[in-house]
C-alpha cells in the first residue's frame, strides 16, 4: 500500500530487508569486535572504518524505513 511518499513495500520486500538489516548489523559488531582487538593500528582504523560503513549502510536503511511509514 503506498504511503505520501510513494514507498510501496510488500511484505516479502519487508522480510527481505530485515534480513538485510541483521545482516549489515551483524557485519558491524564484528568489525567493531576486531576493531577492539587489533593491535596494529593500520588494521584497527580499518576495521574501524568498516564498521562505520556497515553503520551508515543501516542507518540509511533504517531511515527509508521510517519515512515509508
């Protein structure tokens, strides 16, 4: 059903993107654990960037979500 911004989710759509939205979570508590642990510094702001991504990934996801409501 579309909503005053055109999103028109189904409920597979939904179910696909909770899937993706676990998923990029998942990716990013464990950037962030390896983050945590590194020792070199070149891996660890690595990690720590890619946790970032993961995190931007799902806010964006998240936030589309909220404006389809």
């Amino acid at each position: 059903m579309p909503n005053p911004q055109g999103c028109a989710l189904t409920s597979r759509d939904l179910s696909v993107i909770e899937d993706q939205l676990t998923h990029i979570a998942t990716a990013c508590r464990v950037a962030e654990t390896y983050a945590g642990q590194f020792q070199n510094p070149q891996l660890k702001n690595l990690a720590s960037s890619v946790a970032q991504h993961h995190r931007q990934h799902f806010d964006a996801l998240f936030a589309y979500l909220n404006g389809c409501q």
